[in-house]
C-alpha cells in the first residue's frame, strides 16, 4: 500500500475512536513533556550557574569567616560570621597556599548612603585595588581607587551601577560628586560596568565600594574582615588549595584536632557542582515519572489498538479476499499505533520548547535546546506506539476470511 493511502486509513481509525485516542496520546504526552522538559530545565540552571560562575571572576577561591549554607536554588549564604578573621590572617592565605596569584581581603555590610535629598539602601564592600581582576569587576565610568587611597585611608568610593543610576539618574554623572555614609563624605571615583547577581544571590550593581583601611578605621572600627578572595593560577588543584587553606588557618586560629572549623573555604565550582547534584537527582525523578507515564500511554496504546482491530474485522477480511498480505495488514496497525504515540512525543516536545522559550524570556535563564534528547524522546515515542501496536497487528493479520463471513 501507498504511505499516502496508510495515512489516510490511520487518520480515519484515530478519528472514529477520537476520545479514546486521545486518552491514550495523553501518557505518552506526559511521558515526553517529563522526559524532555525536566531535563532541559535542568540544563537551563545548570548553564545559569555556570554562567554566574565566569562572573564572579576566573579560578576564584574563597575563604571566608564562618560558616556558609548554600539554598536548594543553588545560592549560598555565609552564617555564623566569627569576628576572629583579620588582615593578617588574609595575608598568611596569600602567601602560604600554593598557586595563589593574588588576593583581596573584604569586609561586607548593609548601609544607607545618600547624596542630596536621595537615599538608598546599598551593599557596602572594603576591598583592595586587587578585587578588580579578581572578581573580573571593573569600572565602566572614572576609575578604580588605588595603593595610595588604601594606604592613606582616604575617603573614596566606587558606586555600582544601579545604586549610581538611584543615587546621580545618569551613572556617568555620579563620577567627582561625593555621597555620605553615615555624617561622613566619600567622593566618587567610577562607577563599575554592570555585572548582576552573583552565586551568593547579592546583586553586585547595588554595590559600594572602599578602601578597606578606610571601613576598618573610619566606618566600622573593627579590626576583623569576612574573608578573603584568592585568584588561583589556571593549573590549581581546588583540593590541594582547600588542604593548605585549611591547615593554614587551623594552626592561626590554635584550633585543635575534632574542633570544627571557624572558617569556611568555597570555589564557585563547588556551588555549580552540588546545583548539578540537586538537578541530577531531579533529572531520576523526571527520568521515572517518564517511564510511568510512557507505560501507562503504551497501555492507552494497546487497547485502543485492540478494539481498533475487532472494530475492523470486515474491513480487514474484504483486504484478504481481494488478496491483501498479511505482512501489508501488519505494517499498517503498526504505522497506526506507532502515528498515535507519535503524535503524542512530538505534542509533548513542542510544548518542551515552548515551556524553554516562555522560561528563558520571563525567568531570564539561558536558553538550552538538546536536539539528541528531543530527537531520542521522538524516537522513543514512535518505538513504543509500534511496540504497543505488535500484539494488535498480530491479530489483525491472524483473521481468516472464513471467520468474517461466519461473524
């Protein structure tokens, strides 16, 4: 037989029994929606993560005083902070584990800043010249403060690019004006090009940065930092890094064997590597309620096919008389349930793809298509509705002419 004339016959089954039909697509729908969909949404977050990652700067490592928890979105928080961390504690990580090229040590807090009649809320970050390159974070307007600002505790400021735009209207207008913490008046050096939220979730355009000295002496009179920021030559091994980091301030800290840590160490890679593990474990759950689905569908598939062939049993016996084989007859119930579960995977990946275009315009993620995984979901759908289809198609072809007149 034609393919043409196999299409129409199919189309014509499925809409005699419609309903049922339907029913039936619906699991393998499922079944490819879950199969397809949790796995693209995991790529989708999983390429959020790593694009967050390259943000925060290139072979970055943290250590950080207390405790970090990380969230099931994959973001992570510092608690517990021990006021135990101190510049020369900094100083020891940067000069004592190995591959360090660099380091920056900072201090963060929640302040008010105003200038003029506006006030806004900003994220207030002490640092080293050095966290530019280290965060791979620079100013888009002016400039960056210097050696010289840090060693005179001079009172300087960068703005983040939201916090400017808040504060001044126009970033670029906010370069030379001076803006105040507290009674205290800092001058604008830049304003930093825009850079949004990091792993930690905090969004680094509302940013105010200075000098470290100048927060230790003049802001917040304390002689502890948060941590520090270390840049790692391109061939570090993040475990040897870890030990030594963690040797390292064991012994500064006098902590003793069976003594938890005070201190935390972190790489971005690490964050991205328990995302991964989160979505992997998604991506099983996914995986099984697939199977289900696509069972249950091959099911729907099976009896539909069944009352298909009784139905048909004088349209199939007139085909034998008129010298129909019975591997035609096969090939036909076979095409027809094979088109149903078709028609099922490829509804389930079109709404995929939907789901990914709508995610990646509303929820701002990366768009990742897999065209092995759709293609396979197709594959797969189509393999079922035929494997579902064999038992009918063997009955089908099984009916004797006889048989039909005698019914």
């Amino acid at each position: 037989m034609k393919p043409s004339l196999n299409l129409r016959i199919a189309l014509s089954s499925l809409a005699a029994h419609k309903w049922r039909a339907i029913l039936a697509m619906l699991g393998v729908f499922l079944g490819a929606l879950a199969f397809t969909g949790v796995e693209h949404v995991s790529q989708m977050m999983v390429r959020q993560a790593e694009i967050e990652t390259e943000k925060l700067g290139p072979n970055l490592y943290a250590v950080l005083a207390g405790s970090v928890r990380f969230r099931r979105s994959g973001t992570a928080s510092i608690q517990n902070v021990a006021r135990n961390f101190t510049v020369a504690d900094a100083d020891a990580l940067i000069r004592g584990v190995p591959s360090v090229l660099e380091g920056a040590p900072f201090v963060s807090a929640t302040m008010q800043v105003r200038s003029g009649s506006r006030a806004a809320p900003a994220r207030l970050l002490a640092t080293l010249p050095s966290y530019q390159s280290i965060r791979s974070f620079y100013p888009e307007y002016g400039r960056f403060f210097d050696a010289a600002e840090v060693r005179d505790h001079a009172k300087v400021c960068v703005l983040g690019r939201s916090i400017a735009a808040r504060l001044f209207g126009e970033p670029a207008d906010a370069v030379g004006q001076s803006v105040y913490l507290f009674r205290a008046s800092f001058r604008v050096l830049g304003v930093m090009e825009a850079k949004g939220r990091d792993l930690s979730g905090e969004d680094q355009d509302e940013y105010l940065l200075m000098p470290l000295t100048t927060y230790l002496r003049r802001v917040g009179n304390q002689n502890w930092v948060n941590g520090v920021y270390l840049r790692l030559s391109s061939e570090a091994s993040l475990e040897a890094v870890g030990a030594s980091a963690t040797a390292i301030m064991r012994e500064r800290h006098s902590i003793s064997p069976g003594q938890d840590d005070d201190f935390s160490t972190m790489s971005p890679k690490d964050t991205v590597q328990l995302q991964r593990q989160a979505l992997d474990l998604m991506s099983t759950l996914g995986g099984i309620s697939s199977v289900i689905s696509f069972a249950v569908g091959g099911m729907g598939i099976l009896s539909i096919m069944i009352l298909v062939v009784r139905s048909r049993r004088v349209e199939i016996g007139i085909r034998r008389a008129v010298g129909g084989k019975r591997r035609d007859i096969i090939r036909q119930f076979l095409f027809e349930s094979g088109l149903m579960a078709g028609l099922g995977g490829a509804l389930g990946v079109t709404t995929t793809l939907a789901l990914v275009a709508a995610g990646s315009a509303v929820a701002d993620l990366p768009m990742v298509i897999d065209p092995a995984n759709l293609a396979m979901t197709l594959v797969g759908s189509c393999l079922l509705g035929v494997a579902a289809g064999a038992y009918p198609a063997w009955q089908a072809a099984r009916i004797e002419i006889l048989d039909v007149l005698k019914s």
